[in-house]
C-alpha cells in the first residue's frame, strides 16, 4: 500500500444500509464494459473498477483496482450500454436497490450519461476488495 492511508477496503453487503456504504465507496469509481463479467451458470456478476479513494487524506488523490462481486442473480439488463464496445469507459454515480419480492429486489449501477444496469437479484449478496495498491491520479471528481 502506499505511505498515504494504506488499508485496502474489503466491504460485504447483506442489506439496503450496507449496499449504500459499497455504493459511496464507488461513487466516481471508472471501469471498462469489457471488464463487466456475468456469469449465469454461477449466478454472479463481477465488476472491475477503477475506484478514486476517497477516504485518502485530504491531498493525496489516488485510484485503486477493486473488484465487486453480486451473487444470487436472477438477471441482468443494461440500458445505453453497447456491449460491442469493450473498451468503452463508463462512470458510476451510484448503486441503489430497489426491494421487490423480499429479501430480492433490484440492484441498479446509475452511469454517467444516462447508462445504467439493472441486476435482478435473490437477496443482496455484495463483496467489494480492493485488489491492488493504490496509485497518484491528477484527477480528483468535481460535482457541481
């Protein structure tokens, strides 16, 4: 880790309070569509991203790779997501769930530019790691 506040985050999420503490960790976190994983045969969704680490002192702007991992999904649906473009960069703003058949419901990834995913899901069944040191960014995410 790096001299700056260096514990790796290692989150899970078995409810609606502990989904929305994954979701501010990510908040502004980039990653690939390519590096969105689903997985069927598993019921799991895997996500790389790129997280900015806000709980970084005040001055030293870092990113790390984390990993995020849903289990017991039902489905998956992507809206303004092209899939035929791997490299494509989205930007999260935000998780949220939306309860339907308790304990399931909805788990959605908001995008910047309107793009979102919808992951259908048993129950909220989340684990997020940090999965490398963190690294300098000249970029901190501004929000007006």
């Amino acid at each position: 880790m790096s001299e700056t506040d260096g514990k790796p985050l290692r989150l899970l999420a078995q409810d609606a309070d502990d989904l929305s503490v994954i979701s501010a960790a990510l908040q502004d976190a980039v990653t690939r569509i390519g590096d969105i994983n689903w997985d069927p045969a598993t019921r799991q969704v895997t996500i790389a991203f790129n997280r900015f680490r806000w709980e970084a002192p005040e001055g030293h702007e870092e990113r790390i790779r984390t990993g995020l991992q849903l289990g017991c999904v039902l489905e998956l649906k992507a809206r303004k997501i092209r899939r035929e473009a791997p490299d494509a960069v989205l930007e999260l703003l935000a998780l949220s769930f939306a309860p339907q058949e308790p304990p399931g419901g909805v788990i959605t990834f908001a995008f910047a530019g309107d793009a979102d995913l919808a992951v259908a899901v048993e129950c909220i069944d989340a684990v997020l790691v940090d999965i490398s040191a963190p690294w300098r960014t000249a970029r901190k995410p501004a929000h007006g």
